[in-house]
C-alpha cells in the first residue's frame, strides 16, 4: 500500500483516497475532505510555517544533471495575459480534481515547473546564496537529491528585481496545476473569500512554481508503441514505411534530431524523411509530428493519439530497453525511439501560441510535492 506505515508521507495528502476503503472512488467528495484533514494533520505536526514572504533556490540533481530554480509565488494575472507561456492542452476533468484539491486545502502544494531564457544575473545570485547552508536537503527513494536554500535581505530583493525584468516565463510541465490556480483564484474571488485582492493577507492571485534556467532543463524522449499493425502484414508494414522513410540499420537512440529509431522484427532502424519537414514550422517540423503525419495516423490509422487505445507513451527516462520488451513480448507489434525536444522547440512553439502534440516532452528529474506549499 502507498504511504503504508508513514503517517508523514504527503501521498496521505496529495493521494487521500489511500486512507479510504479499497476502491473507493478517487473523485469522491469523501476523498477531497480526508485530504484536507490530513493536511490540517501535517500543518500542526510536521511542516514548518514561514513568517514573512521568501523564495528559495530548489536544487535537483540526478545523477551527474544538476539543475537550479527559483521557488516562489508567481503572478496568476501573468499567466492568464500569457506572459507566462503555455504549450499544452488541459484536460477539464483533471482540472477539475486539481481545483477541488485545492479549494478543499485552502492551498498549492505541488510546483509547476517553469522555464526562461537564462539570466546571468540570476545565475550570480544563484552560485552566491548555494555557497551556503541550505534549508533542506535529501535524496528521494528515486535518487534524485532535492536541496533548498532560503533567498534573503539584499539578495531577494535583487533576485525579485531581476526576474520581474526576464521577459516570459514558459510552462515546462504542470499546466494542469496552473490552470487549476487560476480556476481556484476565480472561485475564490467570486464568492468574495479573502486572498483574492491586495492587502488581505492569503494570497489566491500566484501559484506555486519553480523556474529553472533554460540551459539548465533536462528533456528526455517521449516514445512510442502501437501495439498491432493495423491489419498490414509485417511485409506490407515494411513496404509502406520505406515509401516514407529512407530506412536502415541503425541504433537504439537517434543521434540527431530528424532520426526517428523503430524497432520491429528484433532489430533497430534509423527512419528519416524521404520529404524533409519545412524547417520553419514550429509544430509540423519537430519529430513527433514527422512521425504522426508521415506513418501513425496514414500507414498504422492511429488519428488521434489522445484517443486511441492501440498506442502507448513510454518515458525516456524508462530506457529503450523497455520498447524491446514490450515488443519482444507481443504486448507491442512496433516502437519508434524518438530524439528529445529542445527546450527552444517549446519555447518557439509557445511564442507562437501554439501547441505542442501530445506526449512530446518527458521532463526530468521531477519536482516533490509538499516541500514547498503556498497557502491561499
């Protein structure tokens, strides 16, 4: 059982449904209400409680990728005039479940995860203030080290100073979270519950995020299995991909941007374009999109990714050796191994106002909810 034997794990917050009978439904009213008694547990037993506003530098580091943000509150109003930038589609049920969470806590307790074009000042203040003792600091069951240090005096002030100058901000992973901070800011503001104006002390108009520098951020592959061949023989398959793709031998992992790796009949092969995609598209020339237009959706009839049930996505944080298992197996006919999105990819795409296919970016190490929580 999740958090069994833990009564300090945040998963008796963040997953309450694990302290209800077995089954119980994850949406259930009952679930939203034992969170925020849980919650209201923590605050009283185990979490400390800041007494004026603070950022924080959160450092984490997975195996030799070490990677330094800024921890703070940002502007709710920001994100909706888009200066703070978004790539991805949400879901309205998951952000439904993300704003009764919160509503029902009075609280964000899980970061979104942001980027920005690098600061060379930000980045002085940075190797300043993580020269000192830091506040937190612990690996995670998962190895990935999570360290926190307190931003203050002189400092803050310039770090503050200094972001308010960086241009946009851009949503890497948590859009849901976002959006769901925006919702519970409304709600909150429409039945005229405090937090939501200036000067009335809990704060509704931020979320709780953490912005890394972009030559920082870590992306991995988001691959791909589908598993039959769409009624084509393995012949026919064959056939119909090299009337699109220049194939052969080739590795595991692509070596480059516009390689799309397939793994089928128990070797690899290194596909590219027989038509190159037009390099000024922001979305038709990334891989993901090569692969969707040029084999998915015309040889192997998957239309909407979002929908169909005969693909699946595969972290590349999971390893390649995953895709040869579930094909090896027969849980899988095909797998395609594609190379990483650049954070420029998402950043192009989001100035444009765009948004990037489904399953394109698989983000690396994850931050920890719980360990830095916003009250509204």
């Amino acid at each position: 059982m999740l958090a069994e034997g833990d009564a300090l794990s945040f998963l008796h917050v963040s997953r309450a449904e694990i302290d209800l009978p077995a089954g119980s439904d994850p949406y259930a009213d009952a679930v939203y209400a034992r969170a925020a008694a849980n919650f209201a547990t923590l605050r009283t037993s185990a979490l400390a409680v800041e007494d004026e506003a603070s950022v924080y530098f959160y450092r984490l580091q997975m195996g030799d990728h070490v990677q330094t943000g800024l921890a703070a509150c940002f502007s709710i109003d920001e994100y909706d005039r888009e200066i703070i930038k978004k790539h991805e589609r949400t879901r309205r049920d998951k952000e439904d479940d993300r704003t009764r969470h919160m509503l029902a806590l009075g609280a964000q307790t899980g970061p979104v995860f942001l980027t920005y074009r690098a600061s060379d000042e930000v980045d002085r203040i940075a190797a300043r203030v993580t020269t000192g003792e830091p506040i937190i600091d612990f690996t995670a069951p998962d190895l990935v080290r999570h360290t926190l240090w307190r931003v203050g005096g002189a400092d803050r002030d310039a770090l503050v100073a200094e972001v308010g100058r960086i241009p946009a901000l851009y949503i890497a992973d948590g859009h849901h979270r976002a959006a769901s901070a925006a919702r519970a800011r409304t709600e909150m503001r429409d039945r005229g519950l405090p937090g939501t104006s200036l000067g009335d002390g809990a704060d509704a108009r931020t979320m709780l995020a953490v912005a890394f520098p972009h030559n920082q951020v870590q992306i991995l592959s988001y691959n791909r299995t589908v598993k039959d061949l769409g009624g084509l023989s393995p012949d026919d398959f064959l056939q119909a991909v090299r009337e699109r793709f220049d194939a052969a031998t080739g590795p595991a992992t692509p070596a480059k941007g516009g390689d799309i790796a397939m793994y089928f009949g128990g070797a690899w092969h290194t596909l590219r374009p027989r038509v190159a995609p037009d390099a000024s598209d922001a979305i038709g020339s990334l891989d993901v999109s090569v692969l969707q237009e040029g084999l998915l959706a015309p040889v192997l009839k998957i239309a909407d990714v979002r929908t169909d049930k005969r693909i699946d996505f595969v972290g590349g944080a999971r390893g390649t050796k995953t895709l040869e298992q579930l094909v090896d197996s027969g849980k899988a006919a095909v797998a395609f191994s594609l190379f990483p999105v650049s954070v420029a990819d998402l950043m192009a795409v989001s100035d444009a106002g765009e948004i990037m296919p489904p399953k394109s970016t698989w983000f690396e190490p994850k931050l920890r909810d719980g360990l830095l929580i916003h009250v509204i």
